[in-house]
C-alpha cells in the first residue's frame, strides 16, 4: 500500500469507524474497518509492512474515538 493511498484511507477508516459504525451492529457487535483493511491488504500485496500500517490506523482510530 503507497503513502498516498493508505494514510488518506486508514484515516477516512478511523473516522467512519468512530462516527457512523458505532450505530451499525452486526450480531450485537461493530465491525473493525481498519483491521480488516489491513488484514485483506496483507494477503494481497507481497511485501510484509503491514505491521506499520496496523500502528498508524491504530493511531489514527486513538485519536479520533471518544474512550478513555
């Protein structure tokens, strides 16, 4: 995944993952969109750098939910 496709879109994630997913449930749960984009980006590309985009859509999703 380049710069310039992943920040802009782990970051769109991280903020559909904390304003509108949290109203959708899926069997009494919310889906993860930032682990199931890295997870898939993984399996397709051969390069194994998905450690770091785990690290920055984690960061991302820290900084935009409301928990503690």
């Amino acid at each position: 995944m380049s710069l310039l496709v992943g920040i802009p879109l782990l970051l769109f994630e991280a903020i559909a993952q904390s304003a509108i997913l949290p109203h959708l449930r899926l069997f009494g749960g919310t889906v993860n969109l930032i682990l199931l984009t890295v997870l898939c980006w993984n399996l397709v590309d051969e390069r194994s750098d998905a450690l770091g985009w785990a690290f920055a859509g984690g960061v991302f999703s820290d900084l935009l939910s409301a928990g503690p």
